[in-house]
C-alpha cells in the first residue's frame, strides 16, 4: 500500500548548510517535497520541510535563503526551462530579506505574476487590480522588512472570480470562523503565512476552490507542534503546509501547519473490514461494495470480498450489481423530471381514452376504477391492485407489453384476469407492476426507451455514465459486473428470471458509488446542485394518505420511503443480490450492494434486511474522521 501511504519526512530547524545536506539524502531516497519554509532563530536562518517518498512526474528545485534580486531573477531562469513556482517563503534577516522557494516542472506555464515586499496596503491594492485582470494569489508570504514594517510576497496565476478567497489579519479565532463558513461553501485552506501585529499573531489565508478534510494549527510552539503532528498522523491526517515566524523578537517559533486527509488509515481500514466480515460470512455474502457521502462529498467507496464464489477478484468500487428495487427512486426522478417539463402530472390518468397510454393495452372496456389509475397512485403503490396479484416474477414467456396486456385482458368467459381489489388511491399495496407500467409512460411521453430517457433525464444530469440496465443470463454479464449466488436451499438461480423486463422496478446495474452520486443530486441539501426543484423535491418526499391493507399508517412517499425523522431510503433485493440506498436528515447518505442473498425463509431474509440496515448506521459512526475523496458538485 506504498502508494496509499507513503513514507513521510518532516525536517524543521535546520540551517541552510544543514537543510541542504538532508535535502540531498532525501532526493536519493526517492522524496519529494511538498512545502518548503524559511525562518530565523535567534537572527540565524533556519529552514523546515515536508517531504514525501513517492515517485512524481516532474522535476523540481528547491532554491532556499535567497535575496531579493536573486528570487526575481529566478523567473527569469526557470520559466523558460517550464518551472514554475509552487510556494514562496519569506522571512526577514539583518541583511534583509530572504526568500526561499520550490519549483517544478509543468506540461505547459501558464502567465505568471510574483511580487514582494508589498505592505499590507499594497498587496490588497495589488491583489485587486490582479483579480480584474483574471489573476489570483495562490501563496503568500507575511515577513519584516529592513525598515521594521510588515511585508508580503505573493504569487498569482490565471483562475476564474470565484475560485480563491483571501483573508488578512485574522486571529486564531477569526481564521477559524473563516473555515467554518467556506469550507462548507466548497473552499479549502491552500496556503496560510503568520506575523506579528503589535505582539499578536495574525494570519493571512488563501482558500481554493476544492474539498479536503483538513486539520489547521496555528500558535504552536516546538514541541506544541511535535504534539499535535504525531496525533494527527495517528488520525490520518498528513502534513501539507507548514509556516514558521515569530512574534515580538520572541526567540521560540511559532509553527502554523496545514494537515489533509485524503485516505482512511490502516487501522481505520481494517475496523471496516471487521465490520463487514462477520455479516457476510453469517449470511454467505462473497462480495459488498459500499459508499458513503457527507454534506456532498464522497468520504468512502470501497469493496469487500470477492466478485464471485471461489475467486480471488475483489470487487472495487467500479464492481457493477443489480440494484433490484432501488431502481424505483430512478424512476421516480425521471417522472418528477417530466413534470417539471410539463410533460406529465401527478393526476394524469394512465389508462383508458385520452389518457396517457390510451387504450393500447389489454381488453376494453376496462372496468371503471382502471380509469382512474393516476400517475400518483403507481408512484405511491395505490393503484388498487394487491401486492398478491404482481405479475412481474411469473409470465416469463411475456414481454414488457405481452404483462400489461394480460393485466389489463379478460378471459375467454369476460372475467378479468386481474381486477381491482379496491379502488385507486386508498390503499398502499407495494406492486412491482406499478413500476413496470411506470416505464412505459415515460417512454411514450418521451418517444425514447425508458433506459434511454432515464439516462437523459436523470443519469447524465447527475454525472453518471457507467450505469445500465441488467441482462437475464450469466451470458449477459455486463463488463465489471459481479456474479450473483443465491442461498442454496432455495433451488433458485439469479439468472433464471428476466430481469431486462424489470427495469423500471428493478432492472438497473449501478456502482455503488454511483448510486450516491445519484443521492446527492436529490437530496435537496445546498452542497450540490439539485435536478429537481424544492417544490418537486418536497411533492416526491410527502408520504403517501393511503393506508396498509391492515390499515396501519405507511412510510412510503412517491418512489421512497420515508420516517418521521426525515431519512429516506429505499431496498430492494432479488435472488442472488441485496441492495440498500439511504438519505439522512443531517446530509448524510450511503449505498451497499451484495452479489448474494440468503433466503431459505422470509425469517431469514427479513434478518438479513434489518441487519444490513444496522450496520450501515454502524459504519457511519466507525470513523471520526472521514477523508474527502471527491466533491460530487464540479461533475
């Protein structure tokens, strides 16, 4: 896992003389470096890094405790040779400034614009006339001038308006406060200098458009700062920048650092997997993926196990699963999106003349209370037909419209082949069909196939390309699609049924990754934009008046389930597969997918159910900190 976590060196303290020499030891053993500052001690120059062992794809320079004329003339130099500057680190001397700077390689070098020995004044005055020409400051450096004042040196590039923030003068406090509201708005901390103002520390902070986990200190004296490093390496977090000043002449340095998560640590790796295995071992699970986001950002997305019995291939995070009835909330959106358009309504009929399907299918006339099956009523389970009539895992020998036709047909003698048990709109009878009948108006109010449309409609506005719809044999198995087993005192194969045909119900493969993606573009929270407007959003997640056929109260919305404290979700499994999608009131949300199913009696598969429903709420709480691993809101 070298790659995962790479070997890391913090060097601090050390003379020019000294710096260099570890510098050099370090190259041969493969570091980089990722920050670079200078500072004095007691009027001595002193320097500290961070360094990393892996391999990069560029070459770089460290060039420390330069003079101002010779910096400038770096530019010069190392441009033309495609380096450009990535930190600049100022401190003041006896013999005036210096600066100490790192440098790389870069496929092209884009406009580049550096100055120093601005005051505070100027680098505002500086910094704005720069941003109206499209340049932003992307590190700065606070030090002391020879005449005693305050001082900046800063490098700007070309990025848009809206993708840095700066701040100045900030106490510890007031940088606090910055990060608590940007770092949700989707800005992170990228570089961070300390001064001294009247004998108090403050700070400058440059905040780029991005998202980490990450740790900031500041105020941290030598061994302050070993202490707070080492608790941090042991939760994760690796060191990314690193200033050193003083205040007031002080000969004790203060260190300010900023540390990022970006992966789970060892140990944290492991207590996930022994979360996992005891469930699948007990319930015979070859392989799980599962993902999770937090207030918009993808923390975890990983497999477990295997994509098939008896192998040894892993299933990762591009493992493909048959998701089974968490296909329904993908339908919903799809309708929802048609609404928006005007396409469709919540009222519409589906069935009889000018209705949305007409009378295409089955035999007229349909009975009166077939008319009055709404869109409404398919979304919520209220069409009046009984759970016990769903048709979708028998008739194998009918197609999608052969289904319907027989559901809506009559015998030879006049009889319905499946009347209505009670009228549209009162009871919730959870019905595959529903769903099936779903799709076919979406396409014919499209005049796409329904897969098609949902791609358009809901997929591709969420940043989704590997999702499809599944195939009925092990002959169709999808590129990067697991193998389903099935418990073997059922005698049932997963691929002796047509699930092609289920597809608004139950028919599509995702990642389970993917499926948050899809999460967090639905679920009504500011991190991410939302394919669906508040009003759409809030009509989707109202739960159902209709009552359970024993006339109990039901938590199910319109393609969702929905409790009282605001989680919606949605399950699903088939043979061979078990799927759970989740959407919390506190902006959380996960998905977990499973290539098995244990069902030798409904006991067991309703155990199975709730157990991996509980150990997801177990997860969430594993972790204390969650690396961030993208942000779902530039896709």
């Amino acid at each position: 896992m070298a790659e995962r976590n790479p070997a890391l060196r913090v060097l601090r303290g050390l003379s020019l003389v000294e710096h260099e020499a570890e510098s050099a030891t370090l190259r041969a053993q493969g570091f980089y470096p990722l920050d670079v500052t200078g500072y004095t001690v007691n009027d001595m120059d002193r320097h500290a890094s961070i360094w990393e062992q892996s391999p990069v794809p560029y070459a770089w320079r460290v060039l420390p405790g330069l003079t101002g004329e010779a910096y400038s003339a770096l530019f010069d130099e190392l441009v033309p040779q495609g380096y450009i500057p990535l930190t600049v680190s100022a401190y003041g001397t006896d013999d005036g400034p210096r600066f100490t700077s790192l440098w790389a390689t870069a496929a092209s070098v884009p406009p580049l614009i550096a100055r120093h020995g601005l005051s505070l004044d100027e680098f505002q005055a500086v910094n704005d006339e720069l941003s109206s020409r499209g340049f932003l400051p992307y590190d700065v450096s606070a030090y002391m001038a020879p005449d005693g004042r305050l001082a900046f040196a800063a490098l700007w590039q070309p990025a848009a308006p809206s993708a840095r923030l700066v701040e100045h003068l900030m106490s510890e406090g007031l940088l606090e406060l910055r990060r608590h509201d940007w770092e949700p708005a989707g800005y992170m901390l990228t570089a961070l200098t300390g001064y001294d103002i009247f004998g108090e520390a403050r700070y400058t902070g440059i905040w780029q458009r991005g998202d980490a986990n990450s740790q900031v200190r500041v105020g941290l004296w030598q061994d302050a700062f070993s202490v707070e490093h080492d608790a941090l390496l042991a939760r994760g977090f690796r060191p990314a920048r690193m200033r050193a000043f003083n205040v007031l002449g002080s000969p004790l340095t203060q260190y300010a650092g900023i540390w990022r998560k970006t992966y789970l640590t060892d140990s944290e790796e492991a207590s996930l997997d022994d979360l996992m295995k005891p469930f699948m071992t007990k319930y015979q699970v070859p392989g799980a993926a599962v993902a999770r986001a937090e207030r918009g950002r993808l923390v975890l997305s990983r497999g477990f196990g295997v994509v098939e019995s008896n192998t040894a291939v892993p299933v990762r995070p591009t493992s493909l699963f048959r998701i089974a009835s968490v296909s329904k909330p993908l339908t919903a959106v799809a309708v929802f999106r048609l609404i928006e358009r005007g396409q469709l309504a919540l009222t519409d009929p589906v069935f009889g003349p000018g209705a949305l399907l007409g009378t295409t299918f089955g035999t007229q006339p349909y009975e009166s209370d077939v008319l009055r099956i709404t869109v409404q009523n398919l979304l919520e389970h209220t069409s009046g037909w009984a759970a016990g009539q769903d048709p979708m895992f028998g008739h194998l020998e009918l197609g999608q419209h052969e289904l319907i036709d027989w559901m809506l047909g009559r015998q030879a003698d006049g009889t319905l082949n499946a009347p209505l048990t009670r009228p549209p709109g009162e009871v919730h009878d959870y019905l595959n069909f529903g769903y099936c009948v779903l799709g076919r108006v979406i396409e014919a109010r499209t005049g796409q196939s329904y897969e098609q449309a949902v791609r358009e409609l809901v997929l591709q506005p969420c940043g989704i390309t590997d999702m499809q719809l599944a195939g009925d044999t092990l002959g169709d198995r999808r590129p990067d699609e697991v193998v389903y087993t099935e418990h073997p005192s059922t005698n049932i194969t997963p691929y002796a049924f047509r699930i092609s045909r289920m597809d608004a119900h139950g028919g599509w493969l995702a990642t389970a990754e993917d499926l948050v993606r899809f999460l967090v573009h639905v679920d009504g929270f500011p991190e991410v934009g939302n394919i669906l407007s508040p009003d759409s959003l809030a009509t989707m997640f109202t739960r159902t008046t209709a009552h359970a056929p024993d006339g109990t109260q039901v938590r199910y919305a319109k393609g969702w389930h929905i409790n009282d404290a605001g989680t919606r979700w949605h399950d699903g499994d088939l043979p061979g597969t078990m799927a759970l999608l989740v959407s919390t009131a506190d902006n959380r949300c996960w998905a977990v997918l499973l290539n098995a199913r244990d069902f030798p009696n409904k006991a067991r598969l309703e155990e199975m159910r709730g157990e991996l429903d509980a150990l997801m709420w177990r997860l969430g709480n594993l972790i204390a900190d969650w690396p961030i691993l993208s942000a779902f809101r530039d896709q």
